[in-house]
C-alpha cells in the first residue's frame, strides 16, 4: 500500500515544501503587487482556501501581494493567513 496523500486541512496555516517552493516561484514570476504595484512580499489566494482547498496549488489561483494589502485583503473576507 502506497501513501495517502492527505488533503490539506481547511484554515490550517501553509507550510511545507510543495507550498515554499510555488510561491517562491510565483513571486519570482510576479514579483509586484497585483493591488498596488508595490513589491509583493506574499501570495494570496484570488479564491479563499476555505472555498476551494483543491485550488490551493493552481498558479492561476494565485496573486502576488505586498503585506499591507494582503492583511486589508484579508479584513474584508477572513482572518489573515497565506
Ligand atoms: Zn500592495
Ligand atoms: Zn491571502
């Protein structure tokens, strides 16, 4: 028997590798600010992972955010997390 793959548990901070290296990449890849042009620190997730944990991963999910957006993002919708 092989290993299950868990899916992540919902309003669980990310953490691990997988998540690391995505984002480390997709802000690489979008190094601003898709709110402000400034330059984004974090990536946010355009549909919350509480909605969709299958999207969790999908680069087209994904938005470069500085921090100060991102937590005002955030206030609008749900408690600050990645
Ligand atoms: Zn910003
Ligand atoms: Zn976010």
């Amino acid at each position: 028997m092989g290993k299950v793959k868990q899916p992540l548990p919902e309003g669980k901070r990310l953490t691990g590798c997988r998540w690391t290296i995505l984002r480390n990449r997709f802000i690489r890849a979008n190094p601003m600010c898709a709110r402000c042009g400034k330059v984004a620190e974090q990536v946010h997730h355009v549909i919350p992972r509480a909605q969709r944990p299958d999207l969790t991963y999908v680069w087209d999910n994904l938005m470069s955010i500085c921090t100060d957006c991102h937590m005002k993002e955030h206030n609008l919708t749900e408690k600050p997390r990645f």
